[in-house]
C-alpha cells in the first residue's frame, strides 16, 4: 500500500488530550481502540507486551502507556476529565489488564503485543507500534500482516482458502461494498487444521453498513469479519493528493502561486483532507481555543499531586513586577506561557500535544504569549499555527517525532522550528523566510537528548520546552533581519534524522543523561513508591 501524505491535524498539531506523553499515552489510547473495534462482546482481560529492549518496557507507567492503554479499551476519550482514574474505572468495567516485559525481538522501540479477550470467548491478537505524536499503525493480526493506521474505515475479512480463490471473495466483496480504496492480501497456513487460512484488508473513505457487513459474514468460507472506524481526525482516501510534501516543493510551487505563508498550509491541509480552506482555519481556531485555554489554567494555578514540579508559571509575572528580570517583556511573557501548558499538562489537564505531548508547550506558548505580549488578534495566531502545522509537515515526511527513535531534537526541537516559522508569519515575513526561521531553529538544537527525570515528562522537559520557545524568538530574528540559513530546511531535517537514530538507547527516552543522575534515581523511587 502507498504511503498516503501527512496531515497536519494528524500528525502536527494534535491530539486533545490529557495525560504526559502523545506517543505513550495518545498512541496506547488509539491501538487500544482499535482492538477494542476488533472485538465481538465486552473485553474482560487484556495483556500487553513490551520488548525489554524498547522504551515501554521502562516507561509505560510514568509516561501514561498503562492510563491511554486502558482508555482505549474502555472506549474513555482522552479529553475526559477522569483519564487519571484510568485503573479504578477498568476495574469496575470488569477489564483485567496485565503487562509483561519480555525480550522478543521487537525492531520498534514502541512496539506493543497484545492479546485481548471478550466475554464471548473472542480471542484476538494484535502487535503494532507507536509511531509518534499519537500517530499508530497496526501492523499485525494473528500473524497476518496489515496496515491500520486508523484513518480509513478497515474490514478485514477472514477467509478458508479451500473454498475458493481470493479474488473471487474480493470480488463478491467488491460488489457489496463498492471498491476499496486500497487492499491487502495475507496468506496464512493455520498448523492446527488442514485448511489454509487468508486474511483480506479492505480500506474505504466511507463507512461500510451493518446490513452490507452481514451478507459478507454469511458468505460461504467467510471464518471472520472485523470492522474498524477511524480513530484520527481527518480521515484518508485513495485518490489524496498533495500540491508539496517538501519544503523545496513549496518553494517552487511558491514562485507560480503567490500566497501568504499561511495560505499555503490551508491549501495543503485542504487537498490532504477534502476540506475548504474556510473549514481548515475554523478547526485550527477550534484547536486554538483549546491552548488558550491550557495557558490561562496554568496561569491560574495547578495543583496535582503525582507530579515533581509544583505550579511556577506566576513567578514570572511576580518577579516581573518587583523589577528582578532581565527586561524583556515578550520572551518573558512566552516563559510563563510554556510553563503555564506545561503545568496544565502535568495536573491532567486538557491540552494539544504539537507536535507531542512532551513538547506541549513550546508552540502553543510561543505563539500565544508573544500574540498577547505584542496584541496581535486571533486570527494571526491561528495563521502561525498553520504555518507551524506545514513546517511539522515536512518534518512527519522526512523525520519522526518520536524521541524513542530521535531523541527531543524531533519533539521540542520540532517544536521550536515550527513555532519559528509561525512567528515569522505573525511578523507579516515570507514564506521562504519561514523556511529559513524553522531550518535555523532546528540547527541549533541538533543532538538534543531526551533524558527524563523520574520517569515523568516534566525535567528537564519545561525548560527545553522553554528552550525552544526562546530559540524560536531568537531564530525568527534572524531571518527577519537578514542572516543567511545556509542549510536549507529539507536537509536540516534529514539531518537530525540522521543524528537522532545514531544517539544512544539511553538518550532517547528511556533512562540516561539527567534521568540517571543521584537525584534522578532519589525522585524515581519516591515516584515508583507511589505506584506500589
């Protein structure tokens, strides 16, 4: 199956949430939902297995796998203000959960193994993995492979070969549902029976009915049928095209279509998803109002007990106003900002992980505080922020936003490069010059380990989160005044490709650098205690 474009509300900016990581918590809640989809009856026991050798093996209590793994079994969005009783809420659903460290053989540091049971006697198993920002892709199902990466509506149909050939169930199906987007064949020998088994993955742009999905089931040598909804928010199709997916596409799409920088991502947006450009600028309003929203109830004061860091976010101001800062009124009212999202984030509070949930912090922040420290309107927020989405575009497509597999140079890092470009946008700059922000941003930020402090996404995550809002003042600056980039976007992004899966195991997100310094190890036994 071709790879289909990246969305910005996919990919980039996105998702709502709670909870302390995208990529542990988002990315568990949407494979847990997916085998939940998967299931005939009510699951009453799950067990998940992470390699010994990955990042969940280490992290999937402090990081929120074990909180998102359990929501999506419970069909519990994400958004809910009760995520965080996650386990008394399982257990009063009748749900057994189980998580096992083994080592075999997982190539993706995200990896999960799954085994799930319903009341019926349904037994399904499952492995896929964790790909980063909240994004997933099945990748097994009883040893068939598959591609599910919950943006298409998915029937995947268990066959007995014997009974006819492949094609010709196709073709039935084909002729009940109308043709797939895309297909997918699996072959099978089942070693405790005769006939061979074939597993057929059907995709479409639309929902497949009930009525259509029985006929199917009552086909002759039909074993199974599943059928899975998406699980993202804009949803895929087989005829998606894109007018650029590089930054050097854009700029040579740019010298026939005149636009202004934000336009650009609107357009593209609006191709990758079959929305008018009006209905892309709505929901990036929408998911605006949202880090607004973060940012005053950080401001107002947090309280959360399971957490290293208390609220500090007023210090700023406080400070400010007894005249004890370096003067600097829109980088200090971005600080307080970033760590105001930063606190929500960290006492459960709604947030938008962009491009992750580690990251929250550094676009939002950046592009709020320095709109309200400089009185810029909404609209201009929401034009930096699609901007941002375009840039985190081009990184999705050449990169990755897992630190399990780049360290933070590709959360906070991306984050920063992103918010750069946005602010060259709310500065009235080009779209050539937002290329060049977002490219110096993230050359300085190259190599940046991701070492947690007691397993929990806090240290010394807010102060790179900071960092990077700082670095994408600093950046934008740069490029309006006139400095040469050198390195262009594309390349730069490659770059910390390159340079993210060439840093150790121990700095990616897993227990190394700060995380495993004398008092690292003291505030992860007091957090481990926590939990006994």
């Amino acid at each position: 199956m071709q790879k289909l474009p990246s969305s910005i509300f996919n990919d980039v900016i996105g998702p709502v949430m709670r909870g302390p990581s995208s990529s542990h918590v988002a990315g568990a809640a949407r494979i847990a939902d997916l085998v939940r989809q998967s299931m005939k009856g009510k699951i009453i026991k799950a067990v998940a297995d992470f390699d010994v050798n990955g990042s969940l093996a280490a992290s999937h209590t402090g990081h929120g796998t074990d909180m998102g793994f359990a929501c999506g079994l419970m069909n519990l969005p994400l958004s809910d203000p009760h995520v965080d009783q996650y386990e008394r809420l399982a257990k009063e659903a009748g749900i057994e959960i189980e998580y096992r460290i083994l080592d075999y053989g997982a190539i993706h540091p995200g990896n999960y193994r799954i085994g799930v049971t319903d009341d019926t006697g349904c037994v399904r198993h499952w492995e896929g993995i964790a790909v980063g920002g909240g994004m997933v892709e099945m990748q097994k199902l009883e040893e068939f492979e598959v591609n599910i990466c919950g943006d298409f509506f998915e029937l995947l149909v268990m066959l007995d070969a014997e009974k006819r050939p492949m094609e010709a169930y196709e073709s039935k199906i084909t002729g009940l549902t109308g043709k797939s987007e895309f297909s997918l064949q699996s072959k099978k020998t089942d070693e405790d029976q005769i006939a061979n088994r074939e597993l057929l993955n059907l995709k479409y742009a639309k929902p497949v009915s009930e009525e259509i999905r029985k006929q199917i089931e009552e086909t002759e040598g039909v074993l199974d049928v599943i059928y899975l909804e998406p699980v993202l928010p804009t949803h895929s199709s087989g005829h998606c095209e894109v007018p650029y997916s590089s930054a050097e596409q854009l700029l040579n799409y740019a010298k026939e279509n005149i636009m202004e920088p934000w336009e650009y991502a609107a357009c593209y947006e609006s191709c990758r998803g079959g929305k008018s450009v009006e209905e892309v600028f709505a929901q990036m309003e929408e998911i605006l109002k949202i880090m607004e929203a973060a940012v005053d109830e950080g401001l107002a004061g947090t309280e959360y007990k399971d957490r290293i860091l208390g609220a500090q976010s007023q210090k700023i101001q406080e400070a400010e106003q007894n005249r004890k800062l370096i003067p600097c009124e829109p980088l200090n009212t971005v600080i307080k900002s970033i760590t105001a999202v930063m606190e929500t984030k960290s006492s459960m509070g709604l947030i938008v992980a962009a491009p992750t949930c580690g990251s929250c912090g550094c676009l939002p922040g950046t592009i709020i505080g320095l709109g309200r420290a400089m009185n810029l309107s909404r609209e201009e927020m929401v034009k930096g922020l699609l901007v941002a989405g375009l840039v985190g575009i081009f990184f999705a497509e050449e990169a990755t936003f897992s630190a399990e597999v780049g360290g933070c140079q590709v959360e906070c890092g991306a984050g920063s490069g992103m918010a750069a470009a946005a602010l060259v946008q709310m500065m009235g700059g080009n779209v050539i010059q937002c290329m060049d922000a977002a490219s110096v941003a993230l050359q300085n930020i190259t190599g940046l380990a991701c070492d947690p402090v007691g397993n929990r996404v806090e240290v010394p995550c807010l102060g790179k989160n900071i960092m990077g809002g700082s670095n994408a003042i600093s950046s934008a600056n740069m490029i309006l005044a006139g400095y040469d980039k050198v390195i262009p976007l594309d390349e730069t992004i490659q770059a910390i490709y390159e340079i993210g899966k060439s840093l150790p195991l121990e700095l990616r997100c897993t227990f190394g650098g700060l995380g495993k310094t004398k008092t690292a190890m003291e505030i992860l036994e007091k957090t481990e205690r926590h939990f006994m």
